[in-house]
C-alpha cells in the first residue's frame, strides 16, 4: 500500500511537473513575442526627448497620442453560394441576403446602410468519363455556379457589431472578413495637438530659462510627421491553453469512421500603441478599439550668430581739371570752389 501511494505521489509530480513546464513555455513565447513587439515599436518611434547636437545647439524630439473613438463602422461579410444553374444559384443567395437585410432593418439599420457587392460568378466543372471502343477519357463538363458577393454593412454604434454578427449567421453568414473605423474631420485632431504641443514647448522653454538657457536667443527649424493607427493593424495573435471538446456536437448513437479533428483556430486580442514613448496622451482611457492619432515634432535650436559691424572709411577724391591747348599741351586748370 506504501509503494501505491508512492508511485501514485510521484505520476501527480510528473504530471504537474509537465503542465508547470508546458504553462512556463507558454509564457515565455508570449514574454518574446511582447518583447519583440515592444523592440519594434520603439525602432520606428525612435524617441529622442532632448539632447545637444553640438556646442551651439539643441535639439527637442516631442510626441503627441490621441486616442479617439470612431463615430462610424463598416463591417464587411463574405457570402458564398453553389447551385446547378445560374438562375438558382442567384435566387437561393439573394433570398440569404434580403433575410439578413430585414433582419438588420429591425435592428435599426435601414437598407440603405446595407451594401451588395457582386465579387464572381464562375461555372463549377466536373470529369466525366468517355467510353469508345478502344479507348476511355475523361472530359471537363460544367456542373453547377459559384456566386461570390460581400456586404458591407454600415452602423454607428460599436456594439452593434455583436446583434449584426448574430442576424448574420441566421442566413447562414459566417465569414466577417473585417471592421474598419471612420471619424469626420480628422484634421481637427491634428489641430489641437498641434496647440497642445506648442504650448508644451512654451512651458519647456521656461524650464531651460531657469537653468539659464534663453531659447529666445535661439534661431529655430521644425518639422513633423503625423499618423493614423487603426484597429485592424493593432489586432495580435495568440494560442490559448484550452481546448474545446467536439463531442456534444455529436448525437448520442452516432458513430464516426474517424475520431473529429480539433481545429486549433488563433485567437486574437486588440493592443492598442503603447502610452511610454509619448510626452502627451490625450484621452488615455482606451475601452474600446480605437483610432490613435500621433503626431511628432522635431524641433532645432540654433544659436544665433553675433553681427558682425564693418567698418567703412570713406575716402574723398579730389577732383582736378586739365585743358587741352591749341598747340596741343596739357595744363592743370585752378578751380576755385
């Protein structure tokens, strides 16, 4: 009973000993890929906050992180139909669409703000065999259509994304290909950070004239770069711990030729641009995806170069007349002034 209880001890160790080395692994590939995520961000940020790029000058590297939420969605799903004949194929998928159409349009979403795009009709072909005498082939003939279109779907509230993915898979719609994020007027948001960013330069030009550094004495060259960073570039992979189990999909007597294949699909969460390279951040408080305005400003600060005064003599020339005689000599006339 002794030596049962041992070994018993010793499968529970290996087994936690396994499950501990398979979650650390886990965790050490999730601490890589965030490490390498962070690397790269800060190569293309390459943040510089202030330094001297020689003995007369200064050089101040500022950014600035808006985040702002969309006022208008699209979602687009990709449909797909096969049929025998052209007419059938069209009639069956139309009758998905216009289902999931009225359906929206009880959500509150008007037809008009549902949009059909035809993508591809294409014949489906089959082999049949050809018998001759001495002799069997086999020849491509047409057997049915595939029709392809996307629906894009446009909405203005972000949780109505859930209700439309739901109406959507009543009609058999599965396939969201993407959401895209639309704002109005995304110049004004350049604007104001372009505000914000000036006067944040006022209050570090105060600070270097208390250090004794009077940056009005200083000629200055600047320049920016802005940006745009949507959802759909901030969405990253990830594979979970858990697995899910296929046997409830299957009914209580059926028996299968092979056991079901666990599909293994990525999952992905939203990891919006870090907050640490940045001087300011404007509405810090990300709940939702967003979209991330940045804008970078460099500005050079050159000493200004003494006058240097020239001193100018003037020199006063003094005039003399000469005339010529008749019998050609040369005499100095006496003017008197």
């Amino acid at each position: 009973m002794k030596n049962l209880l041992v070994l018993f001890l010793v499968i529970v160790n290996s087994m936690a000993g396994l499950a501990q080395i398979s979650i650390n692994n886990y965790r050490q590939i999730e601490v890589q890929n965030w490490n390498s995520n962070q690397l790269v961000t800060k190569q293309k940020l390459n943040q510089l906050k202030a330094q001297w790029a020689n003995g007369s000058d200064i050089t101040m590297d500022l950014n600035v992180l808006m985040n702002i939420e969309a006022t208008t969605y699209t979602a687009i799903f990709n449909v797909r139909q096969i049929a025998k004949t052209s007419l059938t194929v069209n009639t069956l998928l139309n009758e998905r669409i216009e289902a999931f159409k009225k359906a929206l349009d009880g959500q509150g979403i008007s037809n008009k703000q549902v949009i059909v795009e035809v993508i591809s009709q294409v014949p489906i072909y089959g082999l049949s065999n050809s018998k001759k005498l001495f002799s069997n082939s086999q020849n491509e003939v047409p057997i049915g259509f595939e029709l392809h279109k996307n629906i894009t779907v446009v909405f203005d509230e972000y949780d109505m994304l859930n209700n439309i993915v739901f109406e959507a898979s009543k009609s058999e719609i599965y396939d969201l290909v993407k959401v895209d994020y639309f704002v109005s007027n995304p110049a004004d948001y350049y604007d104001t950070m372009r505000q914000i960013l000036t006067s944040y330069v006022d209050i570090l030009a105060e600070r270097y004239d208390e250090v004794g550094i009077t940056l009005d004495s200083f000629d200055r060259i600047l320049s920016e770069k802005t940006s745009a960073v949507y959802p759909i570039g901030r969405y990253t992979p990830y594979s979970g711990l858990t697995r899910m189990s296929y046997d409830e999909l299957l009914d209580k007597n059926q028996e299968l030729a092979s056991p079901v294949r666990t599909i293994v699909a990525p999952s992905m969460y939203y990891d919006y641009l870090p907050f640490e390279n940045f001087d300011i951040i404007l509405h810090p408080k990300v709940v939702k995806p967003s979209i991330q305005y940045t804008l970078n400003m460099k500005i050079r600060f050159t000493k200004k170069q003494p006058t240097q005064v020239k001193e100018i003599t003037k020199v006063e020339v003094q005039k003399k007349f000469f005339m010529l005689t008749d019998q050609g000599e040369v005499k100095l006339i006496d003017i008197i002034k």
